[in-house]
C-alpha cells in the first residue's frame, strides 16, 4: 500500500511536509532516523516506517559505484490508527504558531493539514 500524500514528518517541535514519498526518503537523514529522530505519518493518520537501508550508488559523477546509506519509508499498517496522533500534533502546532490560526473543535484532520500547510508548504 502507498501512503496518501503528503507525508507529514514530526521531528522534535518541527514538522516537515513532504510532496512525495522520494523527497521525504532525500529530506530524511539516515543517522537521524537510525537515532528515532523521526515520527512519519501520511495525510491518513498512517503511521509509516522509517529504515535505512545500503543500496548501491552511483558516486563521482558516475565514475563509480559503492554502498550508501539511504532512508526509505514504507506503510506500517494497511488501515489508519494514528488520525488522533496526528490530529493533536497538528493541533498543537497550529496553537504555538507565531500568529493567531483560527481553529476550531469542529477542523477535521483534513483541515488541520491544510491549515498547516497552507502556512508551512512542502520542505524542500
């Protein structure tokens, strides 16, 4: 199963919205995610593994190849069980922006991504 897009990433007091699931496995350290650094989700409340794998690359400008670390993220669960997780940290992130956000017990999660969003876009 694909995750539904964005992928939304909480590191810390920070959230990361990701357009695709490639820029999240670029945006992504793999040091970071070998710590726990990261919480993934995508805009269904799926909670999403994180892992690093060694995958062959090509290095120096495609003179050779070698081992790198790469992070790649993969559906956790078929059905979302983690909207109410994601709901709060969005909540809780809209509520400590610098400027006043609207919001109200009556925002859906999908609300609360486009609220963020809308303020924050996609890391790049």
């Amino acid at each position: 199963m694909k995750p539904k897009l964005p992928i939304i990433v909480r590191e810390s007091s920070d959230l990361y919205f990701f357009e695709t699931v490639e820029s999240a496995e670029l945006g992504l350290e793999p040091i970071d995610v070998l710590n726990g650094e990261y919480e993934a989700y995508d805009a269904e409340g799926r909670l999403l593994n994180l892992e690093v794998r060694e995958e062959e690359q090509s290095m120096l400008f495609g003179l050779s190849k070698g081992p790198v670390e790469v992070t790649r993220i993969f559906c956790r669960e078929e059905e979302p069980s983690h909207q109410k997780k994601l709901y709060n940290l969005l909540w809780e992130f809209l509520e400590g922006w610098r400027e006043p956000i609207p919001l109200s017990s009556e925002d859906t999660l999908e609300s609360l991504i486009k609220k963020t969003f809308d303020i924050y876009g996609y890391t790049k």
